[in-house]
C-alpha cells in the first residue's frame, strides 16, 4: 500500500522523519549525512529518503512551500505511513533585530494565516505548539554541540509576496521572531493526530532590513541545523 502523493510501500518510511521544503535539499542530506540512503518517492519531484544516521534510522522527505503543499505530505507521512516525530528543517526570514542570519531557532510556537487552520476551527484561533520533549532534546543536543539556539514563536504565511508595507509589525511588536510558510500546519496536524513536531529553523534573511546570508554563513548554519535534527532520530 503507498499513499496518493508517496510511493513508498508502508514500512519503508522511518518513525522519525525531517522535513525540507526543498525536495533536492533531502537528496543533499541524504547523501551527505546518511548511510545506505535509498530513495522512496518521486512522485512530483518530492523526494524522499531513508536511511541510517550514527545506526538510527531515519527519513528525509521534500515537503515543497506552503501549508498546503506541507499538509499532504504531513497528512499521508501521520495515517499511511504511522510517522511518529516530523521535525521541519528550513529557513525562515528574522523580523527581530536581536535574530540574526545564520542563527538556528527552534520554534515553539507558530502563528500565521493559513485558511485551513481558520476554516477548522470555525473562525477561532488555535495555539500551534511544538512537542515539549522534542523541542527539549533539540536545545540539549544544541547545547551538547555547543550551538546556540534562540527558542521563540514563529508565524506561517501563505502569502510570500505581499504589497502591505507593515505588514509585520504587530507580529514584531508580539514577539515573533520569524516568517517561513510551513510550521503552523505542521504542529496542528501532529497535535490532531496524537504525534510529535518541532521546526528547527535557520535565519536566512532580515525581512526588515532586506539582509540576506551568504553562502558560506547559510552552509555553516544549514549543517548546525541538520546536526540537532539528525541527532533527535
Ligand atoms: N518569507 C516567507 N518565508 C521565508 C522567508 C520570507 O521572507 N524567508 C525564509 N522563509
């Protein structure tokens, strides 16, 4: 049995999975990070991954950008596949002075304006929050590694291009350290479905001041930031 967007066979999917938006992204870790790394999907171009990290088993799978798009695959991953931890590996832009490129954030809670959470639950606003424990190990294995972390809330937009010109400013004011597009409708669906989430996220850009990494800062951060992920597996 595979699901509708994966053709992985049940069991070839590890209990604990990273996601990436960028499905080439998984095919960089896999076979930068993993062992006896075998390719399980490419419906779509979404690749996804499993193998072995220090001898835990563990998956990678392209989630593409969006809450929708992240949302069929973390729908299928939770009841085809019985996932149990979905850590999100990405980027997001700071809207905080004190974040800065190249630093690694483990959100711990995300905001944002995704119409599927809205039309769920009926025009209220529910409070998407990552797994304690996971988000606990992560800044333990952080510390172990001695990366800094910054832990704090996120907001997921669905709209990346937008014309408001404040647009983030009542976030900034309610101390939202980011912007990325994928992690509200991730831990809402892990919380529905009784598993685990956490976002481990790197600054690539200052939406404010239009900043932007360079390619050395955003390796160095990406491989901080696949280190915590892969360490939780
Ligand atoms: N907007 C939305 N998502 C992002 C951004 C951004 O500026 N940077 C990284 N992810």
């Amino acid at each position: 049995m595979s699901s509708l967007h994966l053709e992985a066979k049940v069991g070839d999917i590890a209990e604990t999975v990273l996601l990436p938006g960028d499905p080439l992204r998984a095919k960089h870790v896999a076979e930068t990070f993993l062992d006896d790394a075998v390719c399980y999907n490419k419906v779509r171009g979404m690749l996804g991954f499993t193998g072995y990290y220090k001898g835990n088993r563990v998956s990678i799978q392209g989630t593409g950008m969006g809450m929708g798009s992240t949302s069929i695959y973390v729908n299928e991953l939770i009841n085809t596949y019985k996932v149990k931890n979905l850590i999100r590996v990405g980027t997001c832009g700071s809207i905080q002075e004190s974040l800065k490129l190249g630093q690694v954030l483990l959100a711990m809670s995300a905001s944002g304006d995704s119409d599927a959470n809205s039309l769920y639950f009926q025009g209220m606003h529910y409070a998407a929050t990552a797994d304690f424990d996971l988000l606990m190990k992560a800044y333990k294995i952080a510390n172990d590694l001695n990366i800094k972390t910054y832990q704090g809330s996120v907001f997921s937009t669905n709209t990346f291009y937008d014309d408001e010109p404040n647009r983030w400013e009542k976030w900034q004011k309610h101390g939202i350290l980011g912007v990325e597009m994928e992690t509200q409708i991730l831990f809402t669906l892990a919380k529905r479905f009784g598993v685990k989430a956490l976002s481990v996220l790197t600054v690539s850009d200052n939406i404010i001041t239009g900043e932007a990494t360079s390619v050395k800062d955003r390796e160095q951060s990406f491989n901080d930031m696949m280190k915590i992920a892969l360490e939780l597996a």
